[in-house]
C-alpha cells in the first residue's frame, strides 16, 4: 500500500512539471532558449515558432491582422534561430526539418482562409520555412567533406 502511495505522488509530481511547462509563456520559453545550451536550443525555438503560428492563426481569426502579421514575422525569425542552432550543435536536425513542414502546411491553410491582400506575408513566411527545410536536408543528406 506505501508502494502505490509513493507512485502516485510520483506520477502526480511528474504530471504537475509536465503540465507547468506546457503552460510557459512564449515570453518565458523566448529568454529559456536564449540561456540553454547549444545543443537544447534547436527544440526550444522550434517550439517557440510552433506557438507563433498557433497565435498567428487564432489572430488571424480573430480579425486582429496585424498582430498576427507579427506572429508571421516571429515564426520566421524563430524558425531562422532553430535552423542555425541545429546546423551548429547538429543536434535534432530531423525534428527541426519535420516541424518546419507542418509548420509550413499550417501556413498554407491559413493563407487559404485571408482574403488576397492579406495572403502575401503568409506565403513569404511559407516560402522561407521550405528554404530553410531545403538546406537542412542539404546538411543532413548532403555530400560530406572529406578531413
């Protein structure tokens, strides 16, 4: 019977942290990836750019076009940050590349629901994050130097 209680106040504590991080600001997530190692940064601004064009698409529906223009801009400087963090700690490559795809997917649904003015900063951010797949998969697949 001590056993259980001791696992389940584990499985709760564990739980609790899971729940805690998940509920971290982008503002707070923004400043933990500037300060975490190398090689944590990759997923940290891969998350942060996964957030944005979460916001973005809220934004967008809510009719705040603006903000969510923001939104645009900061997927691709985070989406920018996560690709370079991978190149140089050539950590977690693939997860960056994948996560730009949906990313990009998400976008050209978005875009699809704007009017035609509004459809152009989507697909220049849409445009950037398949540039940015293009030279991961370069890096990943690419011809290797010899030493």
């Amino acid at each position: 019977m001590r056993n259980w209680v001791v696992v389940l106040t584990i499985l709760l504590a564990v739980s609790f942290a899971a729940f805690a991080r998940k509920e971290e600001s982008i503002e707070q997530l923004i400043a933990r990836a500037e300060s975490a190692r190398l090689e944590d940064r990759p997923g940290l601004y891969t998350e942060i750019a996964q957030r944005e064009v979460e916001s973005a698409d809220q934004l967008y529906t809510a009719g705040k076009v603006d903000a969510a223009r923001t939104g645009i801009s900061d997927v691709v400087t985070y989406s920018d940050k996560a690709r370079d963090a991978a190149i140089s700690s050539g950590k977690k490559l693939k997860h960056v590349e994948i996560a730009m795809r949906k990313m990009a997917a998400k976008l050209r649904d978005i875009k699809r629901t704007l009017v035609f003015e509004e459809q152009a900063p989507v697909q220049a951010a849409v445009d950037h994050l398949e540039q940015l797949r293009t030279e991961l998969l370069a890096h990943m697949f690419g011809k290797k130097e010899d030493k």
